[in-house]
C-alpha cells in the first residue's frame, strides 16, 4: 500500500522526516556549496528549513541524502558501487575477475563528484579505422552518456526500496547502471525518451541548482544522440525482475582497437600496415583490442571459416607482427599475439 502510494506521488519518501537525524549531522562543505550556488549568506539552519529539508529539528529524507555526512547511517543502501572487471562477465572463486571495486555512500553531490572522477580514470580509449583509411582515438563512451546515466540513477532511484544500491560494473564489452526501483508512475521502457516524471522531485531540483541543469535537463534523448555520434549502438534500458531499471552502453570493443601508447602506425609502420589485406587487419584490430586471438575466434570475429582466419594469423606471424603461441600445429591451446608480447 505504501509502494503504491509512493509510486503515484500521494505522498513521497523523500519528504518524510528522518527522526534519527538533526542539523548536526549536516556537511559543512556541501552545505557551503549549495548556498554558494544559491548566492545567500543565510544560516545553515534558515537555508534547510526554508528549502523544506528541515522540519522541526529533523532533516527529511532529501535532507539526509543530499546533506547529511553519512546518509548511510540512516540509509545503509544509500550508496553507488562501481566495479571494473577484466572479462565479460563477472566470474567467482577462484576465477573472481574484479580489477577495482569502489564504494560511494556520502552526501549525493559528494557521492556523484567521487563516483565519476573513480569512473572516468578506469575508461579507455580506443581507435578505429577511419574512412579515411587514418586511425582515429575515440573515448570509451561518451561522457555525456555514462554521466547522465550516473546522475539518472542517484537523482530517481526508489530510495524507499532497502537492501539493494546503485551498481556501476564496467566489463570489456559495455558499461552497465543498475538503479533500485522500477520506472516510476507513467514512464516505460517504451516512452522514456520523451516521458519526464521524476520519483523524487526535490532531490532533483536541488541537483540542478548544485550546476548539473545541462545533464538534468537534456536527459534521455541525448545519450541516445551521443551514443549514435561515436558509432556505438542504442543504449539499451531495461527493467531486471521488474525491481530495477539497467542502463547497457556498448563500447563495440570487437570493432574497435585499444589504444596501446600511440597507434598502431607507429607499432608496425605506415608502409606495413598499408601492406595488409582486410583479413589480416581485422586480425591486427582484434589482437589490438583482445590482447590475443586464437584461429576460431578470429573465425567467428570475420564470419568466416578457420580456413581463412589460419592463413592470415600465420601471415602476420611472418611479416614479424605476431608471435603463435603453442607445442604443436594441433595443440588446441595454440594462440597469436603482437610481436614481443606474451
């Protein structure tokens, strides 16, 4: 009955007051931040009341979330965890592949801050061949998309649903953020791109006087626009059990080439890179982006069978740009890498 209440905006979680709290536990340096964003030299206490984030001595729940120095002390799930994995999916025991795994569970204009510094320095960047026939570096994703997509997720996630955070898991192939709380009210999977209903009102205008507006206010539309202006596919949203809302951005890393120092140009030289056939270069680009590559895999990447990937991996390998890896010409762990590297 409350869900549903809180889902038809009768009444809103984060406007009930957190009895727990006082103004004590408010952070001095967001709260400098905000009344800097506001231009008043008013009183800490006078800015909250008179914003609503303070009732009777008491923060609400916005209050909590948006100033208070720990809002995990009221809210334990009230928190962003980001987790960068080498792989595709994630694996356990002793397979566990977690390369870096952070936490964020501050004040929400701390927790955004924290969360897309930690993001943006585990991104990379990657080349493609131009139509030029010229190698191009281009970002994982766009900023603007990931970014949105971070701030979607801590401005409308259903902070009354406990026992579950925001969840940001990087794989090699594609970025996904998982929010709390199905789609609020009107908005589908369907409408979204054009639907604005925001769970938590206040919290999100308070994000907006904090300088986000431009990410607030272009919304949905606009990842689905960056995304197609770096040649990477839609963004996919989707509803996990129907408990939650998942944005997907795909980096299209089986296309693409990880940037290694410089380019590959330099690695190999103009005039031998110039040299290669399309089957060999679709081998360079994947080794590039894999760091390694066995005939099938490189079969499968083409659409083609081994009898065509074989001959340009060993192709590659004669030119001096590969090295085969294995005991025997039937040994199934046999696999190619760039020169010099294992």
């Amino acid at each position: 009955m409350l869900a549903l209440e809180y889902d038809k905006n009768q009444r809103r979680y984060e406007d009930e007051v957190q009895e727990r709290s006082s103004i004590g536990d408010v952070d001095p340096e967001v709260m400098a931040r905000y009344k800097a964003e506001l231009g008043t030299e008013a009183s800490d206490e006078q800015v909250l009341r008179s914003r609503g984030f303070l009732q009777d001595g008491h923060l609400t729940n916005a209050g909590v979330l948006l100033f208070s120095e720990s809002p995990a002390r009221f809210m334990p799930w009230a928190r962003v965890r980001v987790i960068r994995l080498d792989g595709s999916k994630m694996e356990t025991g002793r397979r566990l592949n977690i390369v870096k795994d952070r936490t964020f569970d501050g004040p929400l204009p701390k927790t955004i801050d924290g969360a897309k510094e930690f993001i943006s320095s585990q991104l990379r960047e990657f080349q493609y061949l131009g139509d030029d026939g010229r190698f191009k570096v281009i970002p994982e994703y766009p900023e603007f998309a990931w970014f949105e997509g971070l701030v979607n997720a801590v401005t409308h996630r259903d902070y009354a649903m406990s026992g579950d955070h925001i969840r940001v898991m990087m794989y090699d192939d594609r970025l996904e953020i998982t929010s709390p709380g199905k789609l609020p009210n009107i908005v589908t999977l369907e409408n979204m791109k054009y639907t604005r209903w925001s769970r938590n009102p206040t919290i999100a205008r308070t994000l907006v006087e904090f300088g986000w507006v431009r990410e607030l206010n272009e919304g949905v539309q606009r990842i689905y626009d960056e995304m197609v202006s770096f040649f990477l596919r839609e963004p996919t949203f989707s509803e996990p059990n129907g408990a939650s809302v998942r944005l997907t951005l795909e980096n299209s890393a089986t296309s693409r080439v990880l940037r290694r120092g410089d380019t590959i140009a330099s690695d190999i030289g103009k005039d031998a890179l110039g040299a290669l056939g399309e089957y060999e270069l679709a081998a360079l680009q994947y080794v590039y982006g894999r760091g390694r590559v066995t005939a099938r895999e490189l079969a499968d990447h083409l659409g083609r069978s081994v009898k065509v990937s074989r001959p340009a991996l060993k192709s590659l390998v004669k030119k001096g740009i590969l090295d085969w890896h294995g005991n025997s010409a039937h040994d199934p762990s046999q696999y190619y890498s760039l020169h010099g590297s294992k």
